[in-house]
C-alpha cells in the first residue's frame, strides 16, 4: 500500500495557494458575523474552520459524512497559514462571533485555550469510544479540573529524511537502515555525521542539514518538560534539555553545516527544489511538503530513516464551540472524523501519522510505503517513532512563540552572532513575548 503522492500535492498545493486567505468548500461563504450552523427545514448545518491540510476535506471525508447522513450539510473554511487563522480565532473568541461550530486546535496552542478559553469550548469527556487515542494526546487537551475540549486527529514524530545520492558522494551509506545506525540513540551522532559529510562531500554548495532550528526542535520535543513545567512555570532557562539542544543546534550553526534555510519560510521551498541541503528532520506530515517542492525532478533521491530519538512535533485536534446551536451534531461529527477508521483513511491519503492507537495498528498504516521516498516503510518507521513519544507531554501557553523565537535565535548564530548574543536576545524577546 502506498501513500498517494497526486492527492497529497493536490492538497498542498491548495493549501499554499490560499496562503493566509480562507479557502470555503461546501455551498456556503465566509461571514465574520456568523456563529456556525444550525437548523432548518429539519435539515442541520455544521461549519468547520480549518487551517493547513488537515486531510478532513482533502480525502473526502466531508463529503462521506454528509452522504451517509443525508440531513447533514457541512461547510468548511480552510485558511492555507495556522499562525493567521490562530491569530482571527482568538478575536473571535474574543468578540464571541465569527466562531464556526468546529474550529481546529494546532498543539502548540493547546494549553492556552485550555488554560484561558475551556468555557468557549464543549466538552467531549461523556463521548464514549475514545480510549483509542495514545495516552498523552488527550492529556494535551484536557483541562485541569477534566474537561476535555476536542478530540486528536493527527500526531507528529519524527524522522530525518535525507538525500541518497549526496550520502553517497560522501562516502556515506545510503540505506535507510544503516543510514540510521549512523546517529542510532544520540542526536550528537547526527551532528558529527555533518561533519563527516562536510569534510567529504565530493560537490559543491550543498549543506548537510537545512537549518540548526529543526534539530533543536526534534531535541527538545522529545522531552516531557520544554518550555514550562507542570504548574505552568517558565523554565526555558534552566532546563537541561532546552539547553543541551541549543548547545548542539548551536554547535551545527557555527560549524557551517547549516544552509541557513528555516523551515517554512522563505528560501526553503526553492533550496528543497534546488538540492541545497541533504538532511532535514522531518514530522511525519511534512513529508508532503518534501514531495511537493522537491518535486518530480528529484523522485527517489529522498530517503527517509530512523530518528536517533522519539520525538513528537505538531499535531491537532478538532474542538466544537460551546455556544453552537449544533453542538450535539457536530460534536458527533469530530468524533467520526477522529475515530480509528477514519485516521487511517486520511493517512493512506496523504500521510497524517494517527494518533489513534488502534489506527497506528491498522493495516493501512502499518503497511503502508512511499513511492516518492524510495519506497520507504514510512508506516512502519513513523508508527515505531510514535511509540518512542514520552507518555507525558508538558505545554504551555506560549509554547508557539516560544519555539519561533527560539528558531530567530539560532538563525542569528548562523549568520555569525556569537551564541551567548544570540541567547541573550532570544530570551529578552521570550521574556517581551509573554510577559
């Protein structure tokens, strides 16, 4: 079973397209004023707002629900950027208007809708049938006295996706299984690959990984604490984990093994085209984005191996507006689209790592290859990577921020600040951010 790479590029592609304006399927249009669905002619209308390709429309599954329920209408509004659409979701909870009866979560700001918004949200802990989620995705979501306010849909551990053929005008191996044997266990083994790689590379102008950002990120969400302790307590400053990942990220910028490209922001797409870089730490859902601006040209030159840590970066949830007047309706519906069976569709779809447990053991998942990645066993690799996620999963309010500046911090050591500069300004604009 393969992932289909057409639908999937058809799927970003139309996620950039929209960039940061909102994208509207089904038969309605977009209206600031609204409040969601509702009901009439005893037909019910449930509005979703969306962001990136969360796969809910992408792979049909809209469309499904609403044939095998013939009295449901589904509207969705899908914005191509989470920071814009987080940025008018907060106004809108805000404002109290404007809010769709289902409104996508990204993990990053789980804790602060938990910590400052549980009343705006409905609350999914009477739903039956959902111990089939991994233990700490609906932890992520719940709120302190056990409200739950949404349901998973997707989970990102991690692997690094790498170029065969770059490995090999190394002197490198280029299977996926010894390729990962190389960092097995220590995220200090990657690093010094770079530097066997940087020594040997028999070319010109590629850098071994795209940017010193995406191995902090992989280094530090592989630690139950990043950015705040339990009791919601910045320790960004004094956590040994944060300080060992920007210590080797750091390492990796000043060694020049960085191409300077952060993930996601400009020069990075052109640099994936171009071959600029040969390793880059990979969610499962960015892989996607690898296929799509690579491109054809570049179709089997892409591997993907083993982590040499579990780590989980990203993920979703879908939660319904407490003040829908189809909460019932549309909490049903969050529950079928993040149910096991319709996890695994969107996987085979377009490459979403479940988080649904008995999702991750379904054939469809567990079989499933990439022709785009050389036939990798992404299923397998990915799967295995998400069993390696520690089982406690401490957020915070501003963890999105906070990763983000981080990342501007490490771009400014790889475009020579010294990295105690670099620290210094990277905490003041912390401190300014959520203070």
């Amino acid at each position: 079973m393969t992932t289909s790479g057409s639908l999937r590029r058809r799927a970003v592609a139309a996620a950039a397209a929209v960039g940061a304006l909102a994208l509207v399927v089904g038969c309605g249009g977009s209206d600031d004023s609204a409040t969601g669905g509702g009901k009439k002619d005893g037909k019910v209308t449930i509005t979703m707002g969306l962001y990136g390709v969360m796969g809910l429309k992408e792979t049909g599954l809209l469309e499904q629900y609403e044939k095998e329920n013939p009295g449901v209408e589904i509207k969705a509004e899908i914005a191509g950027d989470e920071q814009t659409y987080y940025t008018a979701l907060q106004t809108r909870l805000a404002a109290g208007k404007g809010l769709k009866d289902i409104q996508g979560i990204e993990v990053g700001r789980a804790k602060e809708i938990t910590d400052t918004q549980s009343d705006k949200f409905a609350d999914f802990s009477d739903v039956p049938g959902l111990d089939h989620f991994l233990p700490w995705k609906e932890s992520q979501i719940t709120t302190a006295d056990g409200k739950v306010l949404g349901l998973g849909t997707d989970i990102g551990p991690m692997a690094v996706c790498y170029r065969k053929d770059y490995f090999e005008k190394a002197g490198l191996p280029t299977e996926r299984e010894q390729v990962a044997k190389l960092w097995e266990g220590d995220w200090k083994k990657y690093v010094e690959v770079g530097r066997t790689f940087q020594k040997d590379f028999k070319g010109k102008n590629v850098a071994y990984m795209d940017a010193a950002s995406g191995l902090f990120n992989a280094m530090i969400y592989g630690s139950p604490e990043q950015f705040y302790d339990e009791k919601g307590e910045l320790i960004y400053d004094s956590n040994p984990a944060v300080k060992e990942a920007w210590g080797l990220a750091a390492d990796a910028a000043e060694d020049g093994l960085t191409a300077k490209l952060r993930q996601f922001q400009p020069g990075w797409d052109p640099g994936l085209a171009n071959g600029t870089f040969a390793t880059a730490v990979c969610p499962a859902w960015m892989l996607s984005h690898i296929s799509e601006k690579a491109g054809p040209a570049n179709k089997g030159k892409w591997d993907v191996a083993k982590a040499p840590k579990g780590a989980n970066w990203g993920g979703s949830f879908l939660g319904v507006v407490e003040q829908s007047p189809v909460k019932e309706e549309a909490k049903k519906l969050v529950a079928w689209l993040t149910a096991p069976e319709q996890q695994a569709h969107v996987f085979k779809e377009i490459g979403n790592i479940p988080s649904s447990r008995q999702a991750l053991d379904s054939p469809e998942v567990k079989n499933a290859t990439s022709a785009y990645f050389g036939g990798a066993p992404i299923g397998q690799i990915f799967g295995a990577a998400a069993q390696e996620i520690p089982d406690k999963q401490v957020l915070g309010r501003k963890d999105g921020t906070i990763k983000d500046t981080f990342s501007q911090g490490l771009a400014l050591i790889e475009h020579k600040t010294a990295r105690d500069k670099a620290w210094r300004t990277t905490a003041e604009r912390i401190e300014k951010a959520v203070g």
